[in-house]
C-alpha cells in the first residue's frame, strides 16, 4: 500500500490524516496547542507549539497506523492563513506569532489606504482588513522597533512548520494572497507595496506553488516522528485553497459552502481581470495559475453556537434545532442578522451588530433558532450574489462543515440559494485538501481534478423547492435593508459596549 499525509494547522489543534490511494482515511490524529489573548483584541501563539503538536501529531499517526513508513511517500500542509511569523538572521523566531483574528492593527490598515489608494486593489486585489499580515507588519514596525529591526524574512503559519520539518524557506502563492504583499495576478512580490512602507524585498521568503517538492524530512525529524527520510514534502496551501481542493472546487463553475465557526462562499477563477471593488477576497488557489473569489461571513457558526449558549445552553446542538423543520420558512416573521461580531462580505464594518427584527409573543425557541439558521444562510446568499453577478452560473454548491450535518439546513441553503446542495461522503476539509496536494505532488495523478475525481465522492444532494425558494427571495430583500437601517445606530451604540 501507499500512502500520503495531510497537515491542517488550525488556530486550535493540528490535525493529520493518513489517506490512501483510493483517498480513504486510513488513520487521523490531533494535537491541541494553547491561544494566548494578553490584551483585548490581540491573539497570538508561538510558533514552537505548532511544531511540537504537528511533531507529536505525526508521531501518533505512524504509531497507531502500524504503516511501514516506506509506504508514507508524501506529505503536504493547509495553515491558518494571515498570522506574522518574524524570523532573525538565524532564522530564530522573534516574537509571538500574531494571528488572523487579531484586530490591533485598524490603525495600520487606514495607513495602508491613505498611502496605496486604489493600487491597493490593483495590485494586492483585496482590502486592507486587520487580519492581513502586512498591517501586523506595520504594527510591529510602529510598536516594536527592535523586533522590526532585527527581522530578517517573515513566514506564514505553515511555512514555519515546513521549515522546521525540511530547512527550506520558502511560501506558496495561495497563503502569500493573504498578505498584502503579493501582485495577486503577477504571482510575485510587490516592490511598489513593500517599499511604501520602507520593507526591504529580503523580507519576503522564497515563492513556490503548492504541490512543489520542497525536500525531505530532516533526519531528526523522521526520527522523533518515525517517517522516512525518504518521504517527500510539497509545499502545501492556505487552508480556504486546501479546502476548496478537499471540495473538490477545481474547475469553472464549481463553488463551495463552508460553515464552520465563520462562514465561506468560494468559488474557482482563472479570469484575471475581475473588478469587485473589494466586496469579495481575490486570492490564488493551490491549482497553478488558477484563483479563487472568497465572501466570508464572520460569525456563522459561531452565532448558533453564541445562541445556543445564551439561550438554550443545556441542550445539544441536535435538541436545540429539533423542531426547526416544523417551522416554516420565514419563521413565522422573525428575522436574524449574525453580525454579532461585525461583519466581512459585503459590509466591512466592526462596528454592525447583529438584530432580531420581528420578534412576536407567539415566537418560541424553535422560531428563534430557525431564524438563526436562515441568518447565516441569508449572509452567505449575498457573497454567492455577488458571484453571479460578475457572470458566474452557480447551480451547485459543494456544502462542508457544521452546515452540512443537519438536514434541515442543508434543504435550507439549497432553498436560499436556490441551487442544488452536495453534501460530500467523507469531507475531510483542508486536511483532505493537503493531503491531495501530496498526492498529486507524488505523481498518483496527472493533475488535481483527476486526484478529486479518485478520491471525492457525493453523498447526497438537496434540490431547491420552487414556493420556498420565492418566499425566501422575497425574506431576502427584507433582509438586506436591515444592514443600512441599522449601521447609524450600530455606530452610536459601540461606544456602550464593553
């Protein structure tokens, strides 16, 4: 037998899988790592404990497998995307890692905008929003000039893993997409960004596509994991490009619902000229020469699991949305914002907050609960608009994460989109998706497409119901007002929060 491994470098836990070639999991193990948050709004980790876990991660994976580790023929990462690692000339880490979801950097973000304009989105193809790396850059430059000073490279996540694993320095394009940095469409480094901000181009580390060899592993590495020198590591992904390969989003047309504590609509691109005038993420996937649009919804899951735990805290997620199915659509006239904790795709705004409008006496738990799912789904609707506004024909959604494990909300998003929803066999998210990197990279496919065609198989699918789907167009438009009747007052009332 054969096998390949995925790497998915969350924010909370490193996970492995061992996948075979018929792309089943064989074995998969975690190693949770701790969140250090020393003031409000920051939140960092060290860059040692994601080696560690994924070091002892790797070593349980071979143990318990009882795979020969000449079997093991390649390896291959997904990573958190966003978070600063500062290198010294030794290639020491300097500080703290800090993370996507850190947002001390508002500051340097507005900087960012006086200074670039509009060749921000020329180039970089995105805003300037706190969990890019280049505004952590900044902050670092500005708050911490020692630190600044002594950088030599900076690394995302993932490559710091890799580079402890192999020696080689190095970033792929889909994790550099999400720095600011890179001349999205030129797949290099912007000299124009980098010197408006005094950054010498040293600082940025070598670019390499995802599927890349790299090398092997370092002999004390395959020593303290029990692999092989012998197996081969390729670069690996940003864990959304991981994910939509895990999907299965290779081709034009294909597009993917994730909802995990956020929420992602991603679609594949090969048109380069697109002008979305920053509503929407333009980064590059992991498929060479190929891109991905991106909308994100911040607070998706999370705003079930914040109801839940507000409201209903001693049920299971299952006892909580028992009786969802029994309402019917609209709620009965409730309706649900989950900018809970501001929002991303299509209003970049720290300061909205989420909204109950139409709260009613006859409203009971499963009213509230409903409207919440049909919240995070109306949220997610507006990035697949914006989709099929630039001329995309979007009649299948791949649904992955916790919105693809309840029936009732699977039929939902097929309904609210109104298109079909596949829920996949054996999703295995990012994980997957780096895993069929490696395999790809080891030769098992003549491409991607051909590794997802192998290893991904549908298990089901959920057809829109034409009355519903009107109804929930009409729920829609109702929807989309409340962000502009509720932003003025969203703003007046931050400054009563906490």
């Amino acid at each position: 037998m054969s096998y390949v491994i995925g790497v998915d470098l969350g924010t909370s836990a490193v996970k492995t899988v061992l996948v075979d070639k018929q792309g089943n999991i064989a074995y998969e193990t975690s190693e949770s790592y701790p969140l250090s948050q020393p003031k409000a709004g920051y939140s960092e980790q060290s860059p040692e404990d994601w080696v560690k876990g994924t070091l002892t991660s790797l070593r349980r994976l071979v143990e318990i497998s009882g795979v020969s580790p000449d079997e093991i023929e390649g390896l291959s990462f997904s990573g958190q995307m966003h978070g600063l690692v500062l290198l010294d000339e030794d290639n020491h880490v300097i500080r703290p890692a800090i993370l996507w979801n850190d947002t001390r950097t508002s500051k340097q973000c507005r900087q960012i905008e006086q200074v670039l304009g509009d060749e921000l989105l020329q180039i970089a193809r995105n805003r300037a929003l706190e969990g890019f790396t280049l505004p952590k850059i900044l902050w670092v430059q500005e708050n911490e000039p020692e630190h600044m000073e002594a950088a030599r490279v900076f690394l995302l996540p993932k490559d710091y893993v890799r580079y402890q694993l192999t020696g080689d320095l190095a970033m792929d394009y889909s994790d550099a997409a999400g720095t600011l940095l890179l001349d999205v469409t030129g797949k290099k480094w912007s000299e124009k960004i980098a010197s408006a901000f005094h950054l010498p181009m040293s600082l940025c580390p070598r670019l390499i596509e995802s599927f890349e060899d790299v090398g092997g592993l370092l002999p004390e590495v395959a020593e303290q994991t029990g692999l092989s020198v012998n197996t081969r590591v390729y670069g690996g992904g940003a864990d959304n490009a991981c994910g939509a390969i895990g999907a299965g989003i290779l081709s034009e047309g294909q597009t993917m619902c994730s909802i995990g504590t956020s929420g992602v609509v991603l679609s594949y691109e090969e048109r380069k000229d697109l002008d979305f005038e920053g509503k929407v993420h333009f980064f590059n996937h992991s498929e060479q020469d190929a891109f991905y649009i991106m909308g994100v919804t911040l607070a998706a899951g999370y705003s079930l699991e914040w109801f839940r735990g507000a409201f209903g805290k001693d049920l299971s997620f299952d006892q909580l949305l028992h009786d969802v199915n029994n309402v019917e659509a609209g709620a009965e006239g409730l309706l649900f914002t989950p900018y809970i904790v501001g929002e991303r795709t299509p209003h970049p705004d720290a300061d909205i907050r989420g909204s109950f409008i139409g709260i009613d006496a006859a409203h009971k738990l499963p009213h509230f609960a409903r409207a919440v799912l049909e919240g995070i789904t109306f949220s997610l609707r507006e990035s697949i608009d914006i989709l099929r506004e630039s001329g995309k024909t979007i009649t299948s959604v791949v649904s992955i994460g916790g919105g693809a494990k309840n029936e009732t909300w699977l039929q939902m998003q097929a309904d609210i989109f109104n298109a079909e929803i596949v829920r996949l066999e054996n999703e295995q998210g990012p994980a997957m998706g780096a895993a069929m990197l490696a395999a790809y990279g080891s030769e098992w496919f003549p491409s991607l497409q051909d590794c997802a065609a192998a290893f991904l198989r549908p298990a089901k699918s959920y057809q829109p119901d034409a009355k519903r789907a009107e109804k929930y167009n009409e729920l829609f438009a109702m929807y989309q007002d409340i962000y502009g009747q509720t932003a003025e007052l969203n703003k007046r009332l931050a400054a009563f929060r906490g």
